[in-house]
C-alpha cells in the first residue's frame, strides 16, 4: 500500500483523475450516435402532481408506435417497461430515453437537454403538463433542427404566445377543452354568477379563461377568481375564501390536488351540491374520477377532446383494438381499455399519431435540418377516434372537444358525454390572439361577445 | 517559479485548468454545453458558500435564494411576451440589475442575520431562501409557478445550438476570477479580520472591529459572487422558476460544497462535478431509474461520512499520508460554533 501511495504522489491528483475518467464517458457518449434510425425521446411526468399518469403518457406513445410502425410494446401490463422493433420505411424507430419529470418547468428543460444532448434524440414528443411546455417550446426555437411534438400539455402560451415553428400540438389548450361549458351553465344551469378556482400555473389559468371568456360571452359574470399554487396539500383557506353566494363554482384544480381541495371544501361549507359545481377535465379523467365521491355526482365536466363513451366505430377501435390490443394493464389505474380515453394516454397517442403520419410523408428520412418533416407535420390531418384534428398556422391543434356529466352507476361514479363543439380553434372564437394577455389571474377580462358555437352545441350518441 | 512553490495543489490545480482549457477537444458537445457549464455555474454558487464558511464561520443556505434573485430580475428585465414584467430591456441591463438586485439583498439578508451563528444562523438563511421560494411561486408579476421562460444570453454568447462553447468559456473565466478574487479577499486587512470574527468574534469586538458590519459585508460579497452564478444560470438554461430556488436545490449547493469540502473555495468546483456527474448519469442506469434521487443520496452520505471534510480533506489526508504536509485546517465543521462565538 505505502508503495502504491508513494508511486502516486506525482501522479494526476484526484480532481485530474476523476476529469480524466469522465473524458473518457463523455468521448465514448460523443461517438455512438447513429444516423439511420429514427431517435426519439419521451418527456413525462413521473413525480410531481401528474407523476400518477407516467404510465398512461408512455402507453399512449407505445400504443401509437406499435399500431403504426411494426413496434411491439415488451410487456402489456406495464408500459414503462418501453417498446421493442418499429420501423418507418426500413427507418428503425428507437426510444433513446424517458424523461422523468414532475410539473415543474426547470426540470423538464433539464430533461429535455439530457434526451436532445446527451441521449442524441432527434424528435421529442412530450412533456405533460402546460408550464413544462412552454419552456421546452422555448427550448425548441434555440434548437430548430430537432422536432418537438406535445404530449398531454395544454398551456395556451405554449403554441399561441412562444410560437416555436418546430412545435407541434395535436391536442387542444386547456380552454380549447372547455369550450361549451359557459354556455351550459348560464343558459342551461341558468347561473348569472360564478367563482371560478384554478392552480395558479399556466394550464390552470388557461382551463379556467376557456370557462370565464365563454362564461362572460354569453353574459355571465365571474365574481371572484381563487388561485392556490400547484402542488398545496392543504386548500382549507382556499376553499373557505369561496363566495357561496355565487350560482356556482367552476374548479379547475387539478392532479393531486382535486381530491384534498373537495374536501376541504365540504368541511368548510357543507356538502357540495354537484349542480352548483362545473370541474375541468380532472373530473372525468379516468384513473382520478374514480376517486371522487358520488357527492359530485350530476356536475358537468369539461374534457380534453375526449369521449370515452362516444358511439363510434372510431372511438371503440381506438379503446378497444388500439389501447386495449396492445396493453391489457396500464398500472396503477388498471385495465387499459377504460384508460384511453384519459387526457394523458389520449394526448400522448394523438401527438405520437400526428408524428408518424409526418415521418411517413417524409418516408422516414429526417434529413435537411428536419426541414421537411416540419412542413409535412404542419400539413398532417387525422382521422382520429374522437374527430377529425389538423393544425392551425401556429402548429395547434383545431379539434372537436366534448363536455360530460358525473353521474352514479352501480353505486360507483361514472361519465357521460352530454355535449360536443366542433372545429374548436386556439383563438375560442376571435377571444384570444398573439396579442391579447396571456391567461393569468386577472386575464381574460369578463366581456360580452359573439361565440360561433353557443347555442349551437350537439348531444353526440354515446354508448350507454 | 521556483522548485519550492511546485507544490501538489499547484500541478492539480494546472492540470485541472489545462483540461477545462481543452475541453471542448476532450469532451462531447454535450459534457461541455451541458454538465462542465453547469458544474461551473454550481462551482461559482458554491464558492460564495464555502467562502462564508471557510472565513466567515457562516454556513448559509440563502446563496440560491440570492443566484435566483439574480436570476429573475434579470429574466423580467430581458425577455418579452413571456411571463413577468416583460421589460424586453438590453441583456447588459439585465446583468446590472441582477448584480444590484442579487447583491441588494444579500446585503438586507446578511444584515439580518449578522447576529446570529451556528444552527440558528443557517436556520435564518434557510427562512431567507423559502420566503423567496414562495415569493416568486406567488407573485405572478415577476413569476409565478411556471416562472420566466425564453431568457436568453446577449448577442455576443448567442444562440445555445451555434455557440456551444462560448458560454462554457466564460464561465470557466469567471469561475477563475472569482477564485482569484475570493483569495486576494482572504488576504485583505478586510478578510484577515473576518477570519478573526471567525475564531473569536468577542476578541475581536474588544479589540474595536464591527463584528455585525463585517458579517453583513461579507454576506453581500458572497451575494454578489453568487448572483453572477444566477446570471450565468439563466443563460445557460434559458428559464428560471421557482423550483430553480426550493429547498431541494439549497440543499443540493450545500450537499456540493460539504461534498467538496466546506474549508476549501476549490472543493465547490470538485463537489459541483461529481455531484452533476452522479446526477446526470445514475438516472441512466436501468435498475436505478426513478430511484436515482435515493442513490445520489446514499453516495452523499458515503462521501460525507467517509470524509467530513469532503473530497478536499481525503486529498489532503492523501498527500499528508505521503509526508508532504499535514491537513489544513483539520476539517472541523462551521456548524459547531467555537466556544467564542457561541458566547456571542
């Protein structure tokens, strides 16, 4: 041993030693990247408010990937567990990593920089959730020869305000999803007043402006507006700072935090009565509705293009022969088939679909700085379970969303779609631009105005 | 320089910097642009940490609360259509407001808390860093949740895809200036003193010095060192929000400073690189995944354990071991107040 310090005691020290040792890591991660294949990164949430989904986001990009390239998922009771073969036009797909995110933005940039960088992928598809979006969209403009699809993220800055002309949204914003919904209560409910509470983050504010601008719209007036952070455990002073003298109340709290909000707002003022209730999409995403109580049982939902009950041949290919044919479990929430029509398993696939049809246009070379794959993306229309989907001048999705109705089944709550509006567009109708505020606390203002769809809303056919 | 002043450190120290030099012909784009950028920006965070214990007997955790402080004013300052105040001002005008905002604080902060030491002292500075955690996750004004995207560098740094080796220079530049500038500090009349309130501040109370006023400027010094590495942070990762500043990125600096040794301004660099390294690649190992949080944990407590004076001190005990000298300053923690200056 005394012979071996001593023969190190010129030697490299132990900073140079351990420099040394990465350098070699780092020049063996600098020659492995490959050409041929298609590499591509998954970004989702596996902590944070929205980590109980992780496995729904990778089984709707596995589902897609298996249904459309030849890819076979390597166990269909747990998707994390990644994909095996794939291929578009002899181009092999490869998942070169999953970015394990929470909700938070400065992760999710750290992420994306590990899978793009490091992991050399080419394409991203992801990330979950709206703040997460807007920063790895800015991240997309500093890096316009990579391509960036969404996954379930629906900030409206996103595509609306950063505009990054190598992002991709085939899914709606968080107030595309609550289209109809202000109509329904003032005219149908016949509310003349609401509080609206949202998290106070970016898909917050933007699920809770597609309620208060159509709300407003039809002459409504949102009386109070209740932000608590992301991520609060304890919404007691949230909850008892709600007005009951309101009509109503529209919640778009959202992930792990609907469930303690509701209660803590029976014990701050009594039983909820559903009917004076409207939630955003949590309230009937599968895998969290399940653990409502039936107290909410009869309050309206809003979606996220979503209808798992729709009476399509369409929408039962997609649960049953899609989701359900490549998974049988999507853990924790079970059974896959129920599963796909969640916001996340839903967004994921669509986005990954919107990819492949762009790469297949491309005949899978990515080649030109994905130059071509960019413009082929931006023409892509799909035929989709719930709709038909294509993109607007600023890469965003125009789609059909749909709204439901919590009600009892067999003792146990379950969903009904109750309402659709077609050819629902990021602008809600000329309310929002590149121009107006971004949604936030105080924006969109309360204003009359014209709403191309109010009034105008279908009753789809449902299973029942 | 003569035979004499070849010391270990001294050819470490040269073999280190002639590799940072070389960087970007020994690494991949992405060791470089990513991790060797990020582990100088931590090392600079950490610096202004381990120069507030190593010399002023105070362990702080408000040093991300004073980078993030940096950070967002600067963000508000630069940026437009995003988030927060939408100034779209010139970077360079950014950068000032960061320095005078950062350094602002961590004057105010520092004179809050120049009274008090050990535990209580980092208990402080701990409350320092959450009120400006909550601060910007609620006030939507300047932040918010989602906090300041599209934050980038002046023209002369540039794009990230373009220039990938400008920013990793310039902090490997300041990084060097400020380890040069936090050594002439020690050697001031300024930093002899303040090792002096270190030891004994009732001695040095007696003796006429301002015991108070030379915590709190040395407080703002480490405020301004660390707002610089706020600066170079939202650079680099073009985005700062609250996150960047909670209570799990205080204890990762604290974690990187321990790491490297609390007693020696070079252990922050070393404790930054093998804390990204760790971090960057446990992740990437299959069977540790998602648990990779617990691994990096377990490993920080090894090293701790193994080491009290971190990597510094098993350097030193190493080079002790081969006769050339014995270990500076004997690793004792800055947590456990002396008997002087718990007195105070």
């Amino acid at each position: 041993m005394r012979i071996l310090l001593r023969s190190r005691r010129l030697g490299l020290p132990l900073v140079g030693l351990a420099i040394a040792v990465a350098a070699l890591t780092g020049v063996a991660n600098a020659s492995s990247s490959a050409a041929t294949p298609i590499r591509i990164g998954v970004m989702s949430d596996c902590k944070g408010a929205f980590g109980s989904f992780d496995a729904q986001d990778q089984a709707g990009v596995y589902a897609a990937l298996s249904e459309y390239t030849g890819a076979k998922p390597k166990d269909p009771n747990d998707p994390r567990k990644g994909i095996t073969g794939g291929a578009i036009n002899g181009h092999p797909i490869k998942i070169v990593a999953v970015g394990c995110g929470s909700d938070n933005a400065d992760l999710a940039i750290k992420e994306t920089r590990r899978i793009v960088e490091q992991n050399k992928a080419d394409i991203m598809i992801g990330p979950l959730s709206g703040d997460e979006s807007v920063a790895i969209a800015n991240y997309a403009k500093q890096h316009p020869t990579k391509t960036f699809v969404d996954g379930a993220a629906g900030a409206q800055d996103t595509t609306l305000k950063v505009r990054a002309p190598n992002f991709f949204r085939f899914n709606g914003d968080g107030a595309q999803w609550n289209a109809g919904l202000g109509d329904l209560a003032h005219n149908k409910l016949g509310w003349k007043t609401a509080a609206v509470i949202a998290d106070n983050y970016s898909f917050g504010w933007t699920s809770a402006a597609g309620f208060i601008a159509e709300f407003c719209a039809v002459g409504g007036n949102v009386t109070q507006r209740v932000f608590p952070p992301l991520n609060t455990t304890d919404y007691s002073t949230y909850a008892q700072q709600l007005k009951t003298d309101v009509d109503g109340t529209f919640v778009a709290v959202g992930g792990s935090g609907l469930i303690p909000f509701l209660k803590a707002y029976e014990q701050a003022h009594g039983k909820i009565d559903s009917k004076k209730f409207i939630g955003n999409l949590f309230w009937g995403t599968p895998g969290e509705f399940e653990s409502l109580s039936t107290d909410v049982s009869g309050a309206y939902v809003g979606g996220a293009g979503t209808a798992g009950d729709l009476n399509t041949a369409a929408a039962k290919h997609y649960a049953n022969n899609v989701i359900g044919k490549w998974f049988k479990q999507i853990p924790p929430g079970g059974a896959a088939a129920p599963q796909a029509a969640s916001t996340f398993t839903f967004g994921y696939y669509i986005n990954t679909w919107g990819l492949i049809k762009g790469l297949q246009a491309v005949k899978g070379d990515i080649a030109g700085g994905q130059k071509p794959l960019q413009k082929a993306l931006a023409k892509v229309v799909i035929n989709g379970p719930y709709g038909v989907v294509k993109l607007d001048a600023n890469r965003q999705a125009i789609l059909t969303t749909f709204y439901q109705q919590l009600y009892t089944k067999d003792g146990k709550l379950a969903v009904k779609t109750v309402g659709s509006v077609p050819g629902v567009t990021q602008t809600f109708g000329g309310t929002f631009s590149t121009s107006t505020p971004a949604p936030g606390p105080t924006a969109p203002t309360c204003t009359k105005r014209k709403l191309p769809w109010v009034g105008k809303e279908t009753v789809p056919k449902v299973v029942s | 320089m003569s035979v004499r002043q070849v010391t270990p450190d001294r050819v470490a120290g040269a073999a280190v910097l002639a590799i940072a030099l070389l960087a970007p012909l020994l690494f991949s784009a992405y060791w470089v642009s990513a991790l060797l950028t990020q582990v100088l920006l931590l090392g600079i965070i950490a610096a202004s940490l381990t120069f507030l214990s190593a010399f002023a007997g105070m362990v702080s955790l408000a040093q991300v609360a004073v980078y993030g402080i940096a950070g967002f004013a600067l963000g508000n300052a630069t940026t437009t259509n995003t988030k927060g105040l939408d100034l779209g001002w010139n970077p360079w005008i950014g950068v000032v407001l960061g320095l005078l905002f950062g350094t602002g604080m961590a004057l105010v902060f520092g004179a809050l808390a120049c009274r008090s030491v050990g535990i209580y002292f980092l208990m402080i500075t701990l409350t320092f860093g959450v009120i400006a955690n909550l601060f910007f996750g609620q006030v939507t004004q300047v932040s918010g949740f989602g906090g300041i995207s599209g934050i980038s560098p002046p023209s002369i740094i540039g794009s990230a895809d373009a220039n990938k080796n400008k920013l990793y220079y310039i902090a490997l530049a300041l990084s060097l200036i400020v380890y040069l500038l936090f050594k002439y500090v020690t050697r001031t009349p300024f930093g002899l003193a303040l090792q002096g309130i270190r030891d004994d501040p009732l001695r040095m109370s007696s003796l006429g010095y301002h015991v108070a006023l030379h915590r709190t400027l040395a407080f703002g010094f480490a405020g301004f060192i660390s707002s610089i590495g706020g600066i170079l942070f939202v650079w680099w990762n073009g985005h700062i929000d609250p996150s960047s500043i909670d209570i799990g990125q205080m204890v990762d600096v604290l974690a990187i400073a321990v790491i490297g040794g609390l007693y020696r301004l070079e252990g922050a660099w070393l404790g930054a690189f093998v804390y990204v390294v760790i971090n960057n690649y446990l992740q990437t190992i299959s069977f540790i995944g998602p648990r990779f949080d617990t691994v990096v944990g377990l490993i920080f407590l090894t090293i701790v354990l193994v080491s009290p004076a971190g990597l510094m001190g098993i350097w030193e005990r190493a080079l002790g071991l081969l006769g050339r000298r014995k270990p500076e300053g004997g690793g004792t923690s800055p947590l456990a107040p002396t008997p002087a200056n718990a007195d105070l």
